[in-house]
C-alpha cells in the first residue's frame, strides 16, 4: 500500500524537478528568442532595401537563401516560446519539440523536391546545398534530443536544446551575412558604368 501512495509523490517530485531545470535556462530562451526575433526583423528591412535584386528570375538562389535563413530564426523563435511556456510538463516539451524539429525537416525537404534537379551552374546551388545540410544536422540533432528526453525522462537532456539553438542561430546569423554580402555586391556589379 504504501508504494501506491508513494507514486503520485514521486511523480510530483519529478515534475517539480523538471519545472526546476528548465525555469534555470529561462533566461537562455528568452535571450535566443530575443535574438532571433530582431535578427530577422533585421533581415526583413535589409532585404526590403534590395527586394528587386531577390525577386529578379534569374536570382532564384538569393530567395532561396533568404527562406532558408528565415526558417532558421523562425525555428529558434518557436523553440523560445516553447520553452517560455510556464508549467510545460517534460513530456509536452518532448513532444512540442519532436513535431517542431519535425515539421521544419519536412518543410525543408518538401521544398527542396519541389526545387527539383534544377542544377545552377554558378555555384549557388553547391553553396546553399552546404547550409541546408548543416540546418537538416541540426534539426535531426532537435529530434533526436526530443525522443531521448521522451524515453530517459533526464532533465539534463536540455544541455542539448541549447547546443541546437545555438548552432541555429549563429548557423542563421551566418547564412544571413552571406545573403547580404551576395546582394550586395550584385547590386555593387550592377551599378557599375561597364555592367
């Protein structure tokens, strides 16, 4: 009898264990949150400043780039307010992860198959091949963090959360200097006299 009556302790006592470890990364989330948020709001005027150089056909990389990096923020955003949620218990954090971390993956894939075999001679295509496969590294690196905390119940597995958010930021940051430095210097070649 007095292991039935223990259950319900034990299980309140984990939980209060896990509100425990994730309220000590709040300030973390609501950081990486609060980065990702401007740095895209940063990237929108950036890129409103050149839209004509995105949008031209023949720059169809420079718009994928621009989702890719997009998606990167828009991810660690999610991730922040899921986190900031207060009272998530372990297992919808789990969840709410797996099925972010999851739908990012399919999104990203389903957009790439759409893209087709379209190869671009240019060399973009190489270059925005090597960023999405670091993102799809981190994503599955979210994934599988989200199962591990969903079958070994170890609040130390946040560690990891924090390894992916921030290899997505600055993996975002990144992609979006490159993006600028792109358009850039096509807006540069096109202004000269001899373009």
């Amino acid at each position: 009898m007095s292991l039935v009556a223990a259950w319900p302790w034990a299980e309140a006592a984990a939980a209060m264990r896990f509100e425990q470890v994730v309220e000590r990364w709040h300030e973390f989330y609501l950081l990486a949150g609060t980065a990702a948020v401007t740095l895209v709001g940063l990237l929108f005027v950036a890129l409103s400043f050149h839209l004509e150089t995105l949008l031209h056909d023949s720059r169809a990389h420079l718009l994928a780039l621009a989702r890719h990096t997009f998606s990167g923020f828009v991810y660690v955003l999610l991730f922040s307010l899921m986190f900031l949620i207060p009272g998530t218990s372990e297992r919808e954090l789990a969840v709410w992860s797996g099925a972010i971390s999851l739908a990012f993956l399919v999104v990203m894939f389903t957009r790439d198959r759409a893209r087709g075999g379209s190869a671009d001679p240019s060399g973009h295509d190489r270059f925005l091949g090597r960023r999405r496969r670091q993102q799809v590294l981190v994503l599955l690196i979210g994934l599988a963090t989200s199962i591990a905390l969903a079958v070994r119940h170890d609040p130390e597995i946040l560690m990891m959360f924090a390894a992916v958010m921030t290899l997505q930021l600055a993996g975002a940051a990144w992609t979006s200097w490159d993006l600028l430095v792109q358009v850039g210097r096509i807006k540069q070649s096109a202004a000269r006299p001899d373009a």
